[in-house]
C-alpha cells in the first residue's frame, strides 16, 4: 500500500465540467498496480498475475476505504465496483 501511495501519479482531472485535484482515474490505477506487481520480487512466483486481479485488489482498497470514489461526497451516489475505466478516485 505504501508503494501505491508513493507512486500513483495523483492530477488534476475534469469531469462533467467539474474539476478533480489531486486524484487518479481507475484505468492510470490498474496500469501501475498491475506493473508493480508483476515486477516486483514478492510475486516473482506468481507469473500469471493478470490485470484482473490487479482490479479486484484495488476493488478491496475501495471496499475497505484505503481509496474513494470523487463521487462519493455527493447525496445520490450509488456505489459501483472498481472497474477499468475513467472513474476517479
């Protein structure tokens, strides 16, 4: 999780108009969970890491609330799975 906090490359994002400081989308998330994991000496064993996997643990940082949606401040937010799209976190 440190690594993660380290390196997510956190930015300023628009969406609807509105803009997001300091945040990441969940495709640039996945990118480099996934690299980090497949390059990293903990999980040399595990060659077949896949890009969903990388999701589903990031689905769990969601859950747990170690990241949050941008959304999720506002009144009728509904929550939705951690997916490989733009959503911002």
């Amino acid at each position: 999780m440190h690594s993660f906090y380290a390196n997510v490359t956190l930015k300023k994002h628009w969406r609807n108009f509105r803009t997001y400081q300091e945040c990441f989308a969940a495709s640039e998330a996945i990118d480099w969970l996934f690299g980090y994991l497949k390059s990293s000496s903990n999980f040399k064993a595990h060659t077949s890491i896949t890009r969903q996997q990388a999701i589903q643990l990031l689905q769990i940082f969601l859950k747990e609330k170690i990241i949050e949606d941008v959304r999720a401040s506002h009144e009728k937010y509904v929550f939705k799975p951690f997916s490989d799209d733009d959503r911002l976190y």
